[in-house]
C-alpha cells in the first residue's frame, strides 16, 4: 500500500493546519443509537492529528459523534477514535476526532506518532 502526504494548502474553502496522508484502510463507523448501536464496515481515505475522511454506508448526522477503529498503516494493532461529524458528500463523511480526556489524547498522541513514522513532509 503507497502512502501519499497530502501538503497543507490554503483555499478559499479551508485552510488545514496538519498534512494529510492519502491511505486506504478498512475501518468501522461505530454510531450510539437510542435502541443499538450501529456498526457499518467502510474505508479511510485520507488521515491527520484531527480527523480522517471515511466512506461507509450508513446514515449519520452532521455534528453526531461516533467513533472510528481502525488499524493505522504500518502499526501493529486496530486504534478506536471518538469523534464528530463535521461534513458529509454521500457515504462519505469528514470525522474531527475528539480530545476531552486523558483516553482522547493518549489515542490521538499515538495516532500522531504513528503519522510521523509515514514519511517526511518538509
């Protein structure tokens, strides 16, 4: 599997603040519902510190928090991410993983490392 690094590039729609790495990796969408939870198997396409792109088929709202697990490139084991839905374009969705505990950041902290070992992005 190639990894590319995506730059930070400002646009008239959004200015990211961490590179993207173009991935392609198995993940489920895990969503609370009121009566279940709701478990749909989907792809990653593109990951950073604060959020990945995930193409599943289900139906989830914007601002709904769900969490994502998957197993980031080259790491040994799966990693299981809250976050929020931020936008959507058909079953793909645009996850901002949460940090508002000491579990949050330790998750994200790994994540971070792990993106390091990726490739250069200077």
């Amino acid at each position: 599997m190639g990894i590319q690094v995506i730059l930070p590039q400002e646009s008239y729609e959004t200015i990211r603040r961490w590179p993207r790495y173009k991935i392609d990796v198995p993940v489920r969408l895990i969503a609370q519902r009121p009566t279940k939870v709701a478990i749909a198997h989907g792809r990653g396409k593109e990951l950073n510190r604060s959020g990945m792109a995930v193409f599943a088929g289900i139906e989830v709202s914007l601002d709904e928090q769900v969490a994502v697990e998957f197993t980031p490139p080259y790491a040994g084991q799966p990693i299981r991410v809250r976050g929020f839905i931020r936008n959507r374009s058909g079953y793909t969705y645009g996850i901002e993983f949460i940090t508002e505990n000491d579990a949050d950041y330790r998750t994200v902290g790994h994540l971070e490392d792990i993106l390091r070992t990726l490739g250069s992005v200077a």
